[in-house]
C-alpha cells in the first residue's frame, strides 16, 4: 500500500509539473480545435459523396463512418505521445545519464509526464472539439458502452506510449534514431485506422493486421465506442477485444521492458 | 540588379546539391518518406473505389489525376519554399535575423534561396509516374488542354507560395510554433478532392478567397476538358493571395524588432 502511495505521489508531482510546463504553449495545443474540425468537415463532405448511392459500405453506414472519424480524432487527443522522440533526444544528447540515477525507472517517469500532458490535451483539444462535433455538427458521439470504451481508451493511451518508448530506445543502437522514428509513425498512422477504418483494407491485409500490434493505439478502441468490432470478417465481442488489447499492452510493455534491459547494457555515460 | 539575385539563387542551388550529396544516406532517406507519407491521401482514394464505391460523376483515374497533381504542386513548393518557415522561425526564436537583415540582398529573397532543398525530389517523380498514369487512362488531351493546365498550375503553385509566405510571416509573432503547417495543411486538404462533392459556400471560399482547389482541381479539371470560366477568373485571386503573402512578410519584417542577434 505505502508503495503505491509512493508511485502515485511521483505520478501527481511529475504530471503536475509537466502540465505547468506545456501550459506555456496552450496556443500550441489549441490549434487541434481549428485543425481537428476541419478535417471532419473534409471527411463528412468525402464520405457523404462515396456514400450518396449506397447505404452500405464494407459493412459500415454513413453515420458510422463519421462517429467514427470524430472518435479516432478524440481518441487521438488523449492518447497522443512523443516518448519516442523524448527518449531518442535524451539518448543523444546524453541527458539519459541523469534519468539513469534517479530511483525510478525512466518508463515511470515517461508515463506519468505523459498523463500530465494529456490532461492538457483534455481542456485544450479533447473538451473543444468534443463540443464542437456533438453541438454544431451534430455528430452522435454517445458511446456504446461508457465502461468498455474508457477501459480501452485507457489501454490505448498505454499501448501508444509502450509502442512508442520501444521505439525510442532504438536510439541507444541507432544513436540518430529520427529515420526508424518517422518510418514506424507512418507505419502506425496508416495501419492503426486513423486515416481510414481499417475493414477499408484488402482481406489478406486485414488478416495481417489482426496479429500487428497497431490496432490497438486507434481502431479497437474507437470500435469500441461504436459498440461492435469486426476485422477480416471476424467479429469479437466487445469485453473480448478489449480483453485482447490489455494482452496486447502487457505484451508490449514486457517487450518495452526486454529492451529496455538490453539497451542499459549498452549505456554509457559522462557526466551530461 | 536582377543578373545578381539569379546568381545568388543558381548559388544558392549548388550549395543545397552538395549539402545532399554530402550528406547522402540522410539525403535518401527524407526523400524516401516524403514520397510515402504523401502517397497515403491517394491510397484512401483508392481503397474507396477497391471497395466499390466512387465518387459519384469521378472515375478513379479522374480523381487520381487532381490528387497527382496536387503532389507534384507540393513537392514543388517543398523544394522551393517549403524551408522558409522553419528558417524564418528559427531567426525569431534566436534573435538572430539581423544577420539577414545586414545583407546587402532582400531579405525574404535571401531566406527563400537559401532554404532551398532537394528532399521532395522523388515526391516529385512519383507525382509525376502517377500523373502519367492517371493521364494515360482519362481519354485524349489536346494542345489547348495542356495550354490550360500550365497555367492553373503555375497558380496553383503561386498558391503554394503565398501559403508559405504567410505562415513564415505569421511566425513572427505566434513564436515557435511548430504546428502552424498543420493549420495550412487541413485548408489544402480541400484542394485535393473534387469540389462538387463540396457544399457551395466552401467551393467559393476554396476557389476565390483561399484558393486552394487552385492546387489540385483546376489544372487537373483543364485535362479533363472541365475547365470552366471559373477556373480562369479562380487564377486572378491566386495571384492577388500570393501578394499578399509578401506583403504580409514584408509587413511584418518592418515589425521585427531585435537586440543584436
């Protein structure tokens, strides 16, 4: 007990300072509420056009096909990370040395920063946009169930920040790690569902995908707030997937953990 | 006066030709994801039609045509003018623009030929393979379509510009922010698609006040044989856009206060 106690105390002093760090560039986060509206208006005028003649797309409505945009765009917001870039910074420039005294694992360290960046994506982009789809474009944002899509949203936020921490520590081999970095966020972009559901994609693909990891950061969890999932015509049900995706982040952070090992064999460092 | 800035900007072209092939792997390597995360906006296209679906009046190929032409705009513009913002920014933040400022040359000339870059090379090829293809496959082109087409594009490239021009401007006074592009990107994304699909009051804002189907629809609209008379009267406000760019730049060069670099 006093060692949770412990853990959340280091999480509410790291989150509130990173919080108090970024709140300094609020204006920068609140572009989101220009850019993030936009895009919708984009997507709604595309998809209405493909769908003018049909009802069913690759098993999706209309109106589904746009709760679905505006929930990978909300999604995205809270879930959001650069500990990749972070953590291949530090390890450039040697500033790791100093994370690697402290008395708590970097991981920690990076997780708890991140909730407090994101409790600013909450205000500044999340609540402002989530406004803007429901009131003035009318978007049925309502969740199927509110318990399933807040447990997967959860696991979705540490899914992209254990996905993205073990690509940062690539850094440590690759020292200018900016090349794996942008390779494996384009990657991920493409094949997490954000720039189209991911049934869009042939069969063989899908199948494919079933077993990668990138599903987890975007469209499980926006499949779930839709209240059913299907990929390469299979259909989970929801406690399932989402049962799934906190094997998937497990997973991943035993892997982000593995490498982790490895790579502090590997660190050496000079007074930074 | 004008024999000196094409020397300065040939020179300038050299120096960036040998910084790539200085730095080679890095070279390849920007040159290689610009082309793939550009190529994804037309893999939505066509995983639209894979499914069946269309746009309705818009073959693939058609639709294909405006996102190629679209990508080879924006490759041009990234090798043209794509550095200005980030060298412009980098000035503010460090207070160092006098040291443009000193040169005996125009300033926004100077930060517009030294930036200068070679990474959306292959973006451009690729636009240009998928402009073949897509032109290959959308029926006969006469010499007045290929006229047409020239000239819209080169406004849509002046577009380009002006888009530029306005967000390194802009970085002068919102300091270091390094999403502005985003901004400008989402407004683009307007000009990749065709525009009928758009309600009216947008396609009039995209063609006449921040004419960014000027980018992709409209050249690509001139090889189809759909160039209308709005397309041409669409060219005076890209011009009357770019300008405003460069005056807004200069404006704001005026503005700049610094204490020594």
């Amino acid at each position: 007990m006093d060692f949770i106690a412990r853990k959340l105390k280091v999480v509410k002093a790291v989150a509130l300072v990173t919080y108090k760090e970024w709140s300094a560039y609020r204006t920068h986060s609140m572009v989101s509420i220009f850019v993030g509206p936009v895009y919708f208006i984009v997507q709604y005028f595309i998809w209405s056009a493909v769908y003018s003649r049909r009802t069913y797309l690759n098993g999706m409505e209309l109106s589904e096909m746009l709760t679905y945009f505006g929930v990978t765009t909300l999604i995205g917001y809270i879930t959001m990370d650069f500990a990749d870039w972070n953590l291949q910074m530090l390890v450039r420039t040697g500033k790791f040395l100093t994370f690697a005294i402290r008395p708590i694992h970097h991981r920690f360290f990076a997780l708890s920063q991140k909730i407090g960046h994101r409790i600013l994506g909450l205000f500044f982009e999340f609540i402002p946009c989530l406004f803007i789809f429901v009131f003035i474009f009318k978007v049925d944002l309502r969740p199927a169930s509110y318990f399933w899509t807040i447990i997967s949203v959860a696991l979705a936020f540490l899914m992209n920040l254990y996905m993205n921490y073990t690509i940062g520590l690539t850094a440590f081999w690759l020292v200018q790690a900016t090349g794996v970095r942008r390779v494996y966020l384009l990657l991920q972009g493409i094949f997490s569902g954000g720039l189209i559901p991911l049934v869009f994609f042939p069969k063989a693909l899908q199948k494919l995908l079933l077993f990668l990891p990138f599903q987890y950061v975007s469209y499980v969890p926006a499949m779930v707030y839709i209240g059913r999932y299907t990929l390469a015509d299979v259909s989970v049900p929801i406690p399932h997937i989402v049962g799934l995706q906190a094997v998937a982040v497990i997973v991943t952070a035993l892997f982000s953990e593995l490498v982790y090992r490895l790579s502090m064999k590997r660190f050496s460092g000079v007074g930074a | 006066m004008l024999r000196k800035y094409i020397r300065i900007y040939l020179e300038c072209i050299k120096i960036s030709v040998s910084t790539a092939m200085t730095y080679r792997l890095n070279f390849l390597l920007d040159n290689f994801i610009m082309l793939v995360s550009n190529i994804l906006f037309p893999l939505v296209t066509l995983l639209i039609y894979g499914s069946g679906a269309e746009f309705p009046n818009w073959s693939l190929y058609e639709v294909l045509l405006i996102q190629a032409v679209f990508t080879m705009s924006t490759a041009i513009a990234n090798i043209f003018f794509g550095g200005v913002l980030w060298v412009t920014m980098r000035h503010i933040i460090e207070g160092s623009l006098e040291i443009v400022l000193i040169k005996p040359v125009n300033c926004l000339f100077y930060l517009v030929a030294s930036t200068v870059e070679f990474g959306s090379l292959t973006l451009f090829i690729g636009g240009v393979v998928m402009f073949a293809v897509a032109l290959s496959h959308v029926g006969p082109v006469s010499i007045l379509m290929i006229l047409q087409f020239i000239v819209l594009f080169l406004s849509g490239v002046c577009v380009m510009m002006g888009i530029s021009l306005i967000m390194a401007a802009t970085s002068f006074k919102w300091v270091g922010n390094s999403r502005l592009p985003e901004i400008f990107d989402s407004i683009k994304y307007f000009g990749r698609y065709p525009q009928n699909i758009f309600h009216k009051a947008i396609s009039a804002v995209t063609s006449f006040i921040i004419p960014v189907a000027m980018i992709g629809y409209f050249p690509a609209a001139a090889l189809l044989g759909e160039a209308d008379f709005t397309a041409f009267i669409a060219i005076l406000p890209c011009f009357v856009f770019t300008m405003g760019g460069v005056l807004l730049f200069r404006h704001m060069i005026r503005l700049y206060e610094g204490a020594g670099g």
